[in-house]
C-alpha cells in the first residue's frame, strides 16, 4: 500500500515550518520543498548549468547561491519569476518522487512547500492543509526571521504568491496560525482524522 501524501502549504511567514515541526514529533517524515530546492541548485549539476545560463555568473559566489541576487531579479520580474520556478520545481518534483520510493513503507509523508499550488504539484497529493495567517503578522514575523529583507521585498514576495482566497479554494483543511488559539490540540485531532483516512 501507498503511503498517504499530505501537502502543507501557505504563504511566506505563515507558519508552515511550525505545523510540519508537529507532525514531525507525532512520528511523520516530512520532505521540505524549499530546503531541499536550495540543496539542488548548489549541488545538481544541470540544475546550476541552466541557472547560470538563465541569470548569469552571478548567481553564484563561490558554489553557493547567491540568494540576494536571485531574489532582486526574480521578484520584482513575473517572467523571470517564472523562468526560476520552472528550472527548479521539475527537479525537486522528480527529487520527492525518489524519496517517496525510499519511504515507501510509511503510512504517511508530508511534503511542505511554499509553491506547492503554483508547482500543481499538490495534484499529486491525497489532502493537503493551507496554513493561513494575516498579512501583517506574516511581515513582522518575516522581518524578524529573515534579517536580510526588507518589508518592501517581503511583500513583493507576497504578491508574487497566490492570494489566500485562490489558496483557500485548492486546499482540503485550512489551518489559521494567528497566535490567538493554541495549535496543538487542532494539529493532533487533524493528525488522527488523517490517520484513519490512511489506513
């Protein structure tokens, strides 16, 4: 039997990381879309060749990705946007697919990723959780983790992804993370209620 594919997703400071630390205390493996999308792009050959002929030189600085010179070209231009994403997301769809091989015997996975609705990636997938937050508490969340950015890129970014509405209506569950109620019991009683569906 196939593992259960469960998809969280939502947009940028939203707490998506928070709620995938959860399921992963409750036992369940999680595959981070972004972290291992970083990951590819400093060490898959073709991936960086494509880049490099995409964005220049520039885009690396000593093997690395230069993160800030990615973000300044590509979030300000939609087609550059574009040309980004559709070098990356075939890698890192073929990427999960090889590790859902490897956790073939789990009963379920999770992938997190920040573009799985944009990727149509998540069609791929059994349910997927939209975590959902306020704008406002996203950029105050944003600036204190990403030091590097400012508000004005922060919601750049924003705008660049779909819109909660649009999310909303491709989700399964929608999972509000306003630090006004507890997380906890919510993500428990979600994780039983999926659990049975996987059996």
């Amino acid at each position: 039997m196939k593992p259960y594919l469960l998809g969280i997703t939502g947009g940028i400071g939203s707490g998506k990381s928070t709620i995938s630390k959860i399921f992963k205390v409750l036992g369940v493996k999680i595959y981070q879309s972004d972290d291992i999308a970083k990951y590819l792009m400093e060490n898959d050959n073709k991936l960086i060749s494509s880049i490099i002929n995409s964005f220049g030189e520039e885009s690396y600085i000593d093997g690395k990705i230069n993160k800030e010179y990615i973000s300044k070209n590509v979030f300000y231009d939609k087609e550059k946007l574009k040309i980004i994403n559709n070098l990356v997301h075939p890698v890192v769809i073929n990427d999960f697919k090889k590790w859902c091989l490897i956790n073939k015997n789990e009963k379920i996975l999770i992938k997190e990723a920040a573009l799985l609705f944009e990727s149509k990636s998540y069609k791929e997938l059994n349910f997927v959780i939209y975590v959902y937050a306020k704008k406002k508490l996203r950029i105050s969340r944003i600036l204190k983790r990403d030091t590097h950015r400012t508000k004005d890129q922060i919601e750049h970014i924003i705008k660049s992804q779909l819109t909660d509405k649009e999310s909303f209506e491709k989700a399964d569950y929608i999972l509000e993370n306003n630090e006004k109620s507890l997380l906890l019991p919510e993500v428990i009683d979600l994780y039983e209620k999926i659990r049975k569906k996987a059996c």
